[in-house]
C-alpha cells in the first residue's frame, strides 16, 4: 500500500483519486478552494445546474473516456450549438450554411466556397505571418471581421496582427445546414451536474478529502510525510519559478439572477464584436432542457484577463518560448522531484477538453500501476 497525496480535487486529481484506492492504496486528498471539482464544479440554483467557471459540455470521440465516466453520472443528449451576437446581428455557430446564409444570401454550398475564396484571393497566396493573415487564409474578411477578430482580441489581450498564426490552425468551415459545434461521436451534459461525478470518484473509505488548504502552507511537510505526491497545480509555482513564470490567461466571471424564464433563447452566445467587454453570456437552465424554476434564469457573462500571480490561472499559452519554459521545469522536476508526479492542465501545461483530462488522468495511473 502506497500513501498518496493529491494535491487539487479537479477532474484529474479525482480520477488518479479514485483508480489508486480501488487498488487498495490511501489517499489523502487537499483542495485550495472550498469545494471539490474544480472549474468544472456545479451548483444548484433556483433548480438550475449553474457552471461556476464557465460552460462546460462534455464532447468525446474516445469511446473508452465515454463509457468511464457515464459509470458516474447520466447524461442527456444536450447538443453544442453556440450563436454568435455581432452589435445585434445574430450568426449560427460554427460557420455553416446558415452562418453564410445570413451574411451574403448564399444558398448552395458552391455558391458558399465561392463567396470563401474570393475573400481568401486578397492574400494574393502569401504564407500567413500572423493571427488575423491565418484567419482570412481559412475563412475569409467577412467572417473574421464579424465573428473571429473581436472575440479573439478580447480572449487573447492583444491584436490579432501581433498574435502568431499557429493559434488558429484550422477553422471550422461546414458546407451543410448543421449548428452542431463539436464532431465528436459522444455529446452532453450530467443530468444533476458535474459536482456529483467528482463527489463518487472521491466517495471510496480509503480516500480522505480536506477543501480550503493550501499546499504551499505546508509543502515541505506534505512532501515529507507522503509516499507520492500528484500535484494538479502550476509547475512554475510548485518550483517558486525558479526558471521564470508560465504565461496564462484568467477568467472573471459575473454570474446574475434574473426573474424571467427564458433570457436569451440559447445556452451560449459569443459576443463577436470588439466593444462588448465581455466574450459570451451563458444562460445555465438551456443546458438541461427546460429544468429550473419557472420565471427564474441564471446568466453568467464571462470576461477574459491578463493573469498574474495570485490569479486563478485558466488557459495555458502555448506558444514557442512558454512550451520551451515548460520543458525546463520538466527536466527540473524529474531531477529535483522524483516523488511527486505532476498532471492536469497546470501540471503538465496544456489545455485540455474535460475528455482530455481523464484521459491523460488514466495514462498516468497505467504508468504509475503498470496494470
């Protein structure tokens, strides 16, 4: 029998949780914030599911990822379609025939790629050297002037011509009438929440929980005191950036009651344009099909930040000189820290889709069981 540590009771941190007691080891669980389930944490009200940080569908083509977590909880055949709001005008999301529809009249898909790449021809063939070239090479300058450029400002912090063209790599471009967001085979949302998926990961007699304590109030303790250690944090700050802070970007969120049954007519609605301050409004009670108090809604409008220490860090930037940072601390781990493992999007620096964490959660326990 090992004694783990798991520092952060997110998604990661609670399916390691989970597979290393069913195999008879004890776990000791700690979790800064006041809760367990980190971002993807939800909480009733009014009847309604509320995401606290953020709107979190669950996508996956990875049948194995599917079949895990539905041992947890049911989910419904909620459908990704997001709406784009630019100063009133209303767009389908991704840009499919409606989208193109809508912004030129097209009606045939012909008509639609003709429209794409008379827009693209203004690069004259020239190798995209930033954020809004790339853009236009894929899509054109009426959709990204309408519905890529300010959004991409807002969530980034910058202009578009001083971010590098590698962070759009592809753009979805459909020539159907489909408003499905995502291509994945498996799509939806827990009936009663996420909290709950976390809560029977964490429900097994060998894992003990303890929320609102910090690891860094007692790291040498803690470190001293476990067999291993899965660390969910930021590796830069588990090394006191040594090597020199990670870039991340941060959210805030403002979350209101409201005294009507329906706001918006939709789950999300990106708002495009560059005045908006805010990148969308998230209308919780449209995740599960008119569950919730009649005449009461919630809406949560979600504002991008610049991160700095003391910050809840969200997004990783991955680009060229953070990446290469990363792998710094990497080696520094596997010199300095050989009891500790390090895993999540902030261990182990990478975004991650909530699909993507338990898988990456399941090949760090076959590595750390080799069952």
């Amino acid at each position: 029998m090992t004694k783990y540590l798991v520092v952060g009771a997110g998604l990661f941190g609670a399916t390691f949780a989970y597979e290393a007691a069913k195999r008879g080891n004890e776990v000791h669980v700690i979790e800064k914030r006041d809760h367990i389930a980190g971002n993807i944490y939800t909480k009733e009200v009014h009847g309604i599911q509320v995401h606290q940080y953020g709107a979190h569908i669950f996508h996956t083509s990875n049948k194995e990822v599917w079949n895990y977590v539905n041992q947890f909880a049911e989910f419904n055949r909620y459908t990704n379609s997001p709406i784009a709001n630019y100063n009133g005008e209303i767009y389908n999301m991704p840009f499919n025939m409606n989208t193109f529809n809508k912004l030129w009249g097209v009606v045939t898909p012909k008509e639609a790629l003709d429209k794409i790449n008379e827009q693209r021809a203004v690069l004259n063939g020239k190798k995209p050297e930033n954020l809004e070239e790339q853009a236009i090479s894929l899509v054109g300058t009426d959709i990204y002037q309408k519905l890529v450029k300010g959004y991409t400002e807002k969530q980034w912090g910058r202009k578009a011509t001083e971010l590098p063209a590698f962070i759009i790599r592809r753009l979805p471009v459909r020539l159907t009438y489909d408003n499905n967001y995502f291509n994945d085979d498996y799509q939806g949302i827990p009936v009663g929440g996420y909290t709950q998926i976390v809560e029977k990961m964490l429900a097994d007699d060998k894992i003990t929980v303890e929320t609102g304590v910090d690891f860094f109030d007692k790291k040498d303790e803690y470190l001293k005191n476990y067999d291993k250690v899965l660390f969910t944090g930021m590796i830069d700050q588990f090394f006191d950036y040594k090597l020199g802070e990670l870039e991340y970007r941060s959210l805030r969120f403002e979350t209101e009651e409201l005294d009507v049954d329906n706001y918006q007519g939709n789950a999300v609605v990106n708002y495009t344009d560059a005045e908006t301050p805010y990148t969308r409004v998230i209308e919780h009670k449209h995740f599960e099909f008119g569950k919730g108090d009649k005449d009461k809604t919630v809406i949560t409008r979600e504002y991008p930040a610049d991160w700095k220490r003391g910050d809840e860090p969200y997004y990783p930037v991955n680009d060229k000189r953070n990446n290469s940072l990363y792998k710094e601390y990497q080696n520094l781990a596997s010199k300095e820290a050989g009891n500790v493992i390090f895993g999540g999007r902030l261990g182990q620096y990478r975004y991650y889709n909530m699909d993507q964490v338990i898988a990456a959660a399941l090949v760090t326990v076959k590595e750390e069981f080799a069952d």
